[in-house]
C-alpha cells in the first residue's frame, strides 16, 4: 500500500537560512503529493532511484544525478523502494546562478562527499565557521554540474509512446527497432528519427539507459554482476560492466559496497 508523505521541515514563509538541507531514509512506495517551495531545492539520493514529475516532464534519477526545481515549481515525487534522501533548499538571490526549470546535476565526488558529511551529522542548517565554508565549496559545485535534461527522456509521440512502455515494463526484451518498426507499419528509418528528435538520443542509447537504471534494482537484489549482465541480454560480463561505469563512474561492485549501507 501506498504511503503518501508531505511534511515540509520549514515553514515556506520563513526559512532558517539561504542554504538548508533536509535529511530523509524513504521506504518503498513513497509518494511526495504536488507541492512547491519559495525557494529551489536540489534532491539527492543514495542506493535508488529518484522518480520526479515537474512542469509535464518526468525524471527519472539514480543516484549520480541530482534534480533541480527551482522556486515556485509544482512538483511531486514517487520513490518504489527505499532509499536515503537529502534536499539542499536554496533561498533567492543564491539560486539565480542556476536553471529557471527543471533539471538533472550531475553529482561530483565532492558534491557527494560533502553531503554524506552533512547527513552523516544530521546537518539541517549551517551553523559554524566551517559548516559555512563547506556549505560555500557544494555551492560553487553545484553552480557549475553539468546539466542534463533528463536521464531518461519520455514523450508522448504516437509511434514512440507503446516502445517506451515495452521497455519501461519489460527492460530485457530483445526486440530491435527494427521489430518494432514491423509491428508499428512504418520504416526503421522512420523510428530512428523519431527518437532523435523527440528524445535527444537514440534508442540504443535509450535502451541502453534503461538497462543501467534496471541493473541497480537488481545489484539491491543480491544478484551477481555475471547474473545481472546475462539477465540484461549480454554474453558475457564485460559489456555490462562498461555500460555500467559509462553512467556510475565505478564498476557495479564497487557501486554495491559504495552503498552497502542503503537501507533496502
């Protein structure tokens, strides 16, 4: 059964600093009902994913990207399974340097460091000398992360709509665009196009995608990197395993110690 939560920490016409964090561990099945804040909030996890629906678009997260809504953004939040949670909230004028929508931030290892320090301390609000300072240094990351658009790009193209579904429901099916471009009457040329244009990429890369934020669900299950790699439809471990650093920047056993520790 769903578990709906929406307990803000601060009272919106009051908040206790221009730079505040907010520290949750979410259990699975996690809704954030739509909301919206005075001031931006960048959302950071920990061993999941993150799933955010703002201004018609959905992102879809795991835990090398962060999500940027700026002030005043109707957004809402589902989180299947359970997952450690850190808001940065970021009061005007210090939020002008960054997007005026939604977006995804690449996280740094300094950006990451720096809030597990945060967390680890129970840190909502800076208040000495060198939380201050610390705080300024994940400021001046976060201002300059590489921005994506999303991680997962959807849309609501009439050829596209069913594939994404497919994929979405069934992340190992092995049919080709070609199969598809069959079962929907039109040319692979056709398709092809279509996911250029409507999702900034092709759709082996979407695909591709798709099988790194699956295989991150199945590391939390326990399964072995070589079970993982032959369940994601490779013959062998080493493809997955470049796949896998391509988006997480580790290996997939460093990325299970790295978070070992999340609780599942």
């Amino acid at each position: 059964m769903t578990k709906k939560i929406y307990q803000p920490l601060f009272d919106n016409d009051n908040p206790p600093s221009e730079i505040f964090f907010g520290h949750e561990v979410f259990l699975p099945n996690t809704t954030t009902p739509s909301h919206s804040h005075p001031w931006g909030q960048l959302q950071l996890i920990t061993g999941g994913i993150l799933e955010l629906r703002a201004e018609k678009k959905r992102f879809l997260s795991p835990s090398q990207y962060a999500v940027w809504v700026p002030a005043g953004i109707e957004h809402e939040s589902f989180i299947r399974r359970s997952l450690n949670y850190c808001s940065m909230n970021i009061v005007q004028p210090l939020a002008e340097p960054l997007p005026d929508y939604p977006c995804l931030l690449e996280v740094t290892p300094i950006m990451e460091a720096i809030i597990n320090d945060l967390k680890q301390r129970r840190i909502s609000v800076p208040e000495t000398e060198e939380d201050h300072r610390l705080v300024k240094v994940l400021l001046d990351q976060v201002y300059k992360a590489q921005e994506h658009e999303q991680f997962l790009p959807n849309t609501t193209d009439k050829m596209l709509k069913p594939i994404l579904k497919d994929l979405e429901l069934n992340p190992t099916t092995e049919k080709s665009l070609k199969d598809w471009a069959q079962e929907l009457h039109t040319t692979e040329r056709t398709l092809a196009r279509h996911c250029q244009d409507k999702l900034g990429m092709s759709f082996t890369e979407w695909r591709q995608r798709r099988k790194f934020v699956y295989s991150l669900h199945l590391l939390r299950k326990g399964m072995s990197v070589k079970e993982i790699a032959l369940t994601l439809g490779y013959h062998q471990a080493s493809p997955f395993i470049t796949l896998f650093k391509k988006h997480a920047h580790c290996t997939p056993e460093q990325y299970r110690q790295k978070f070992s520790s999340a609780i599942e």
